[in-house]
C-alpha cells in the first residue's frame, strides 16, 4: 500500500531531535586534537598552556586513556585465516599514545565550558613528533619494503583467508576454451550523512551508569562494543536517542572518541558534550568501500560459466574497525552472483594503510562483489561476440534449482531470475536501442545501455531479536524496538506490520525505538535486516498479544480458549453475541507481550537497466534512463521501498561519477577533506527511476518479505558503469576505473582517438 510516512511531518517541519539538540544540565563541552600528519612517533605532548586556557576544565592525552584501559577496540574479523591463522588486531588507545597513524586521528580532547574555548585551547596544545614514512595504497603497503605500521603486524598484513575450492576452479580453468581477466578498483568513499557525529556522556557517580545522546543504528551492537572498547559492564551503559540524519552504516560503531568522552565525563563530574565538523567527519569517520579486486573467469565454448576466481586486497585504513568483516562475508556469500558458476575461489589479504579505518557502508561487500561479477561478464561478453542479455541467460540459476547451493557454501532461498530478466528489458524497451544509439550518434553523441542482475544477502542473525508490544487501556498499542532507523521510515513500517496483524487502524500503533533503559535483545538496523527480522519479530509479537487475548476473553467471557475468535480488534464468539474489544484487555493495566525470534538471510535480487550519453568533447556523462526491476518479497509500504531504491540508486551514482577519498601518496595527507573538493551526487544526475517489482516470496520471513535497503546501491553501480563502458566501447576503452569523472573520459576518448588508424 502507499501512504504518508508517520515520522516525515516531524522530520520535514524541523521537530526532531538529532544527537547535536541533547543537552544536560551543567554540561561541559569536548574538543578533539587530531593529528596533522600520516605516520609519527608521539615524542611528547606539551599541555601547560592549555590547561590554563580561560574556562577549560581538563585536557587528555594518550597517556590518560592507557591508564584508563581503553586500549583495545573491539572487532569481529573472526575467519580463519590461511594455515589456521587469525587476525592480528593491534591495540588503538581512544587517544593516540606512542605512533599516530592516519591524518585525523584523535590524540588530545580538550575540555572547556564552551565549545569555543575548547576549539581555541586545543591550538596551545604543543605535539613533538618523529616523523615516519607512509603507504596510503593497499598494494603498496603489502610491499616487502613498505612501511609498517603496527610492529606487530608483519608487512601490514592483518589476515589471509580465502573461501571456495581452488582445486576445483584449477581444473576448470584448464580445460576452458575462453579466460576472460579483469582488476577492478572498488574506490574508497566517505558515507558523509547528513547529520555530523555528536556525542554527550554523562556519570552518574551514585550507581557507575553512564548515558549517551549519540546518533547510532541500534543499541546492543553499540552497547556491545562501548563495553568491550571500555571495560565497563553493558549493564552500566544507558543510550537514549530520537532522531538520526543517515547511517549508512558508519554509526553501527563504537569509536574511540565515545570512550575518551566516557573517560572526560566521569573525571569531570559532569555531562561532556561533543559535536564533529564535517572535516573531522571526512577524516576520522569510518570510509567505506576501498577493494581492489583481480578477477577471472573461465568459460566453455558455448559461453557457459565453468569457474571464477578472485584475488582481493582489503584496505582497512589504519585500524580494525569493529564492523570490517562484512567486506569478506558479504563478498563471500554472494560470490556466485545470480549465475551457476560450479566452482569458486577467492583469496583475500587485509591490509593496514595509513589512512582512515574502514567499516560497513551501504551494502558492505555486496556492492563490491556485485560490481566485480557484473563487470566481468560484461567484459566476457564483449571477448565472445555475445550479446550481454544472451550471456546472462545462458548462465542463470534456474527457478528450480533454488533453494540453491554455491561454491562458497551460501544458500539462495528462491528467485526467478529469468522472469526477473524479460519484465526489465520490456520496461527499459530494449529492443528499441538501436534506433536511440543511431539518433544520439546522429548528434554527435556517444550512447551506451548498461545491465546488471544481482542478488544480495540481508543481514540475518544468529541471536534472537525482541520486540515488546504494549497496550493500554485506550487501545494504543507501543512497539519497543531496539534498531534504529536513520531516515528508513521504521516507525512506518513496523506500525503497518502490527496494525494489520492485529485488523486495527495504523493510528492505534505508535512506534519507539531504542527507548531508554531498554533491556530488550536483538539488532542494530543494518545489512536491510530490520524488516525481516525486527518486522517479523512485530508480527510474532501481535500474534502472540492475540493468543494471549484469547485466554483472557475465554476467561471474561466464561468460555472456553478454543471457543474465541479475534478479527478487527475484537474477541468473540459464535456462541454468544457479546464482544470484548482488545482495549479491554488493559482495563485493569497495561498489558504488555515480547514476542521474540531468529530469522536468517533472505535473498533479494533484481535487474537494473540504464541508459546514457557521453559527450565526447567534453567527457560528461548523463543518464536518460534508469529502469529497476527488483524482487524484495512482500512489500509492506511501496512509497519506502520506492524511496529506498531511488536513494541507493543516487549512492551508487555518486560512486560511479564522482565520490572518491584521495590521499597524498607522500605525505598521507587527505585532498578531499570537504565538499569542496569531495564530489557527492547531485539532484539532477538521476532522472526518475522507472520501478517495478517481481517479488517471489521469502521462505525465511514469516511476511514473505526480504531486504530492500542496499538493493539500489548494490546493483547500481555496476549497471551505471556497464552502461559508460558500453558507449566507449567502440572507441576501444575496454576499461576505466572508478570514478567515471568528465576529465578521467575525456582523457580516456582523447587517447583513444588518437590510436585509431
């Protein structure tokens, strides 16, 4: 169905409250000193004149943060490495001691009773540094020369594991009559939300809670880690948030400055409060993205897909991030893409650079394997003479092959690819093509049609996810959840789920997510997990709040459980004509139920096919067309699942044509520390998506649903990329990596034209 989005007249008419409003009473202000350079050793920091400063209270440097403990951030890079090896995880104190590592990276906070004089004194602070040479580029860094950043890490290299059987995919290779190659660069970005990073701790020194006002995805996967970062108990950890202005991914985290603010709060005696700027986001927020990828694919004579194996090298920034393991299980589950490949490899080298530390962005890994699969049977195709519909069809996972098994050991639950196939080239009016390339050609124009078809794996669990339903005595029903959205329209969706589960309007059903004190159990919003499990979870709950009602009318009722029926938001009866409305079960108080399960990964899949223009004389690129045929099971509200296709669609067209974190290579220094200098998508790259569904139904989701949240993302940057490759193909550009700028084509058809004879 479509409607209004219950939380957007809040939001649009300037009534929420992001991590920045919270305010406490006697409240001091934080100012992080970050460091200036790459790579140094701390010789000493020199505090004197600016614990002297007009109105600051404290200063803390590295030292105060060893003494304290916070030395060890949390992470969950568990795969087993190569000869039964695992990660080495090197220490990252909350504030830098002894070496910085990246430019940005917090090693004094400033405490003061304003935020100015906080800012101004951290200037007084005086640093002795022994400078130390970089490596910002993964290979590089991978070098026996390079420099190393961790003295216990061995040639900055964190881990080696690998997936698949590389046994199996030698034999395929040998024996196939067409090897397709290709290296990819899955370039670094900045997921730059809308709202900064923000920050208030306060201690209460009676009972040793401490409570943060931080914008986050979910509270235990945070609680989690602030607890294992700071070696205080979950129990003693409250959070309280409203409104949150984009994740994406990057504020599932616990990063070092929450506890150096824990450690500030408690000395201090009082609440500490701390907002970034938008450079200290570009420079210490957790990037995204940053694989580079070698790949190969083996074929028979017919075009069929025999093997694929990759080799990866995963840029993790200086450090481990708690949440760097999707970009390898991601990769790994959906290696096969949507095609039966019978044999799969990929080896994986994570490696530390002297850049900012990597973590989940939109799709986490999913986008990249995506983008490296499609790429590559693009390329396939082009090799052959096959046309690159053709070459797709030929290699699908047919429909009854699901539930289906790939090399790497994931399981598809179902999908109807080719269906999927034939509604998006109606939609996209493929056959009309060439008559549009000929008008463009005409005009002096390079056109170019782009595909990709992919599949993706939500975030699933292992745990089990609560949701707590309430009721009152006016039949207001309150949903407690513990994910947190960030503009995904949950208190939408989730309100829709009970309202219909439980036949009442959706105004009876208010939503509350992440509410103080919660001791609730389940997931961060993250990985499109939130509506197939915490929406599951809403269903469970308000069936379980109906059987629980049944024995409680059977007992108003004087009759048997077994004899009640519920429809509409009423018990009854065929043997009597009374009716007991669902408010009355809370006449006598509130009555409240926590419905509780464990659902795994669905599949969502979908085909996206763009169409667009090069100019050649002057290497910008635009789109014309943009048709997406996508298949997230049941759909609960069609304008959200519209919304976020188009808005992952829009992330991937920034990837594509402009998004791209640089470092100087010398120096480490970043160049694209603003909006000035770091491109993000605008309004008018993206003409209006042409949408249509193809759901097949979720064996895993009670709903039939699966996750939409990444889909968009996912698919669109191989397609956009596809798509420009496509119009330079005739040019002879077989390859340009990411990003696709005006100058990086330009240049591009300026060489090309002058190989041609």
């Amino acid at each position: 169905m479509r409607g209004n989005r219950v939380e957007d007249m809040r939001l649009i008419t300037g009534r929420g409250k992001f991590a920045s409003d919270w305010n406490a009473p006697g409240q001091l202000y934080g100012y992080f000193l970050r460091a200036d350079r790459a790579h140094a050793h701390i010789l000493s920091v020199d505090i004197q004149h600016t614990v002297k400063y007009p109105r600051v209270t404290h200063v803390f440097t590295g030292m105060d943060a060893i003494n304290a403990g916070y030395t060890r951030m949390p992470h969950t890079l568990r795969f087993p490495g190569i000869n039964g090896t695992q990660a080495l995880a090197p220490l990252r104190p909350a504030l830098a001691h002894g070496k910085v590592r990246f430019v940005g990276e917090a090693l004094a906070l400033v405490v003061a009773s304003s935020a100015a004089a906080a800012q101004d004194a951290a200037d007084l602070i005086e640093i002795e540094y022994r400078d130390l040479p970089c490596v910002v580029r993964p290979e590089e860094a991978l070098a026996p020369n390079a420099p190393r950043l961790h003295e216990d890490v061995p040639g900055n290299l964190t881990l080696e594991t690998e997936a698949g059987n590389a046994q199996d995919v030698e034999k395929a290779f040998a024996v196939a009559a067409h090897i397709t190659r290709l290296k990819v660069d899955v370039t670094r970005v900045a997921p730059s939300p809308m709202e900064p990073r923000a920050c208030l701790v306060a201690y209460d020194t009676v009972n040793g809670e401490y409570t943060f006002n931080l914008c986050m995805q979910g509270v235990t996967t945070l609680r989690k880690q602030i607890s294992a970062y700071s070696q205080v108990p979950e129990k003693l950890l409250k959070f309280d948030v409203r409104d949150v202005g984009g994740g994406f991914g990057q504020r599932v985290i616990a990063y070092p400055e929450y506890c150096a603010l824990m450690l500030a709060a408690k000395t201090a005696g009082r609440p500490v409060k701390w907002v970034s700027s938008r450079v200290d986001g570009f420079l210490a927020d957790a990037h995204g993205r940053a694989n580079v990828i070698d790949a190969e694919l083996a074929l028979d004579r017919d075009g069929k897909f025999l093997a694929m194996r990759m080799h990866w090298i995963n840029d993790m920034g200086a450090y481990l991030a708690p949440s760097a393991p999707g970009h390898i299980r991601n990769t790994r589950t959906c290696m096969s893409g949507v095609y039966h490949i019978p044999a799969l490899y990929a080896n994986y080298r994570v490696v530390f650079t002297n850049t900012a530390p990597i973590s989940s962005y939109r799709g986490a890994g999913r986008p990249d394997i995506a983008y490296a699969v499609e790429r590559l049977v693009n390329q396939a195709a082009a090799e052959l003479g096959i046309d690159m519909v053709e070459i797709r069809r030929r290699n699908f996972i047919p429909p009854e092959a699901f539930p289906y098994r790939t090399g790497t050991e994931s399981v598809y639950e179902n999908a109807d690819l080719p269906g999927m196939l034939i509604k998006a080239l109606k939609l996209a009016d493929w056959d009309g093509y060439a008559e549009r390339r000929a008008q463009s050609a005409a005009s002096g124009m390079l056109r170019g049609i782009g595909i990709s078809c992919v599949i993706e794996n939500t975030g699933g669990a292992q745990e089990s996810e609560q949701i707590e339903l309430k009721l009152d005595a006016n039949g207001i029903v309150t949903v407690h959840t513990v994910s947190k959205s960030q503009g995904q329209g949950h208190e939408t969706t989730q309100a829709m789920i009970v309202a219909d589960a439980l036949g009442i309007p959706r105004e009876q059903v208010r939503v509350v997510q992440c509410a103080a004190g919660s001791t609730l159990e389940g997931h961060h919003t993250g990985g499109s997990r939130s509506t197939v499990g915490a929406g599951s979870v809403c269903y469970v709950a308000a069936q379980k709040l109906i059987e629980e009602g049944k024995a409680l009318a059977a007992l108003e009722l004087k009759l048997e459980p077994s004899q009640i029926r519920y429809a509409k938001g009423e018990f009854y009866s065929t043997e009597i004509d009374r009716r007991l409305k669902l408010a009355d079960l809370a006449k006598s108080g509130e009555k409240s139920v926590i419905g509780e399960g464990i659902f795994g990964s669905t599949f969502p899949n979908g085909c996206h096919i763009v169409e667009l223009e090069v100019d050649p004389d002057t290497g910008v690129t635009r789109i014309l067309s943009y048709c997406v045929v996508d298949d997230c099971g049941v759909i609960i509200n069609h304008a959200i699942v519209e919304g976020q296709l188009h808005g992952g669609i829009a992330q991937g067209a920034g990837q594509v044509f402009g998004e791209h974190v640089l470092y100087e290579r010398a120096t480490g220094q970043m160049l694209t520390a603003s909006f000035m200098d770091y491109t993000m998508p605008r309004a008018g790259w993206l003409p209006a998506p042409s949408m249509e569904v193809h759901p097949t139904l979720s064996t895993v989701s009670p709903l039939g649903i699966k996750g939409v949240g990444e889909s968009g993302c996912t698919a669109s940057l191989p397609a956009l990329a596809n798509g420009v490759l496509d119009a330079l193909r005739a040019l002879g550009i077989l390859h340009l990596d990411l990003p696709l700028t005006p100058s990086k084509v330009w240049h591009a058809i300026q060489v090309a034209r002058k190989a041609l004879p």
